[in-house]
C-alpha cells in the first residue's frame, strides 16, 4: 500500500478548498470497477478504502463490482480498463483508471482540489 504524508500540496489544500466551495457537506457516490481479485485489483481496493477513510469519511458510499462477476455493469459504463474508480455524485461524474496509488491524482480527480 502506498502512503502519503498529508502534507502534499493537493491534500493540505483539500480542507480549504471543500470549505471554499461548501463540499465539506456533499455525499459521494463512488463504484470501484476491478477484474477479479488481482494484485492490482486489491491494491486499488486497499488504495480507495484508505482514501475515502482520510479524506471523505462518513459521506462516501463505495461499491466494488467485480467485471467478471457482473459484466453487464461494465458494458452499461463502457470501461475499457480495469481498474477504474467512477464518481457518480457529486457531479460532474469522474473516471480514474489506476490502482489509485497516487493520492493527489485521486484527489483532483474526484475534483477535491481544483486542477492546476
């Protein structure tokens, strides 16, 4: 698992940046699109868990599908890779393809913190 200090400049600024905007309140509805349980498919489990606990913490609701498992699901989302964190709410709706090791990639996509 890959940690990161919440000193990097997109997680210092995601608490501005939530009460700038009013996010601090918002409910993310995320789903979690893995291909089996590979290394890669729990590492990005693990990776998404561990940043929803730190940054989104009680106003998150997760769902992990299994393609494999559930294949109609990927074909109504068009995935092209696995894995990849889709952000249904709040809108504008999000992709991330990755095992989402990459903390201040995660958080601009989720657009916590604005782009550069």
């Amino acid at each position: 698992m890959t940690t990161t200090t919440p000193e990097t400049p997109a997680a210092a600024s995601v608490a501005a940046s939530a009460a700038a905007t009013g996010g601090a309140d918002e409910r993310y509805t995320l789903r979690l699109y893995v291909a089996g349980m590979t290394i890669r498919s729990a590492r990005a489990v693990e990776n998404v868990r561990a940043f929803c606990a730190k940054h989104l913490e009680g106003r998150y609701d997760l769902q992990v599908i299994d393609v494999y498992q559930q294949p109609a699901l990927a074909r109504s989302e068009q995935l092209i890779a696995a894995p990849t964190l889709i952000k249904k709410l709040p809108l504008p709706l999000r992709r991330l393809i990755g095992d989402m090791s990459n903390e201040d990639r995660v958080l601009v996509g989720l657009d916590l913190v604005p782009r550069r």
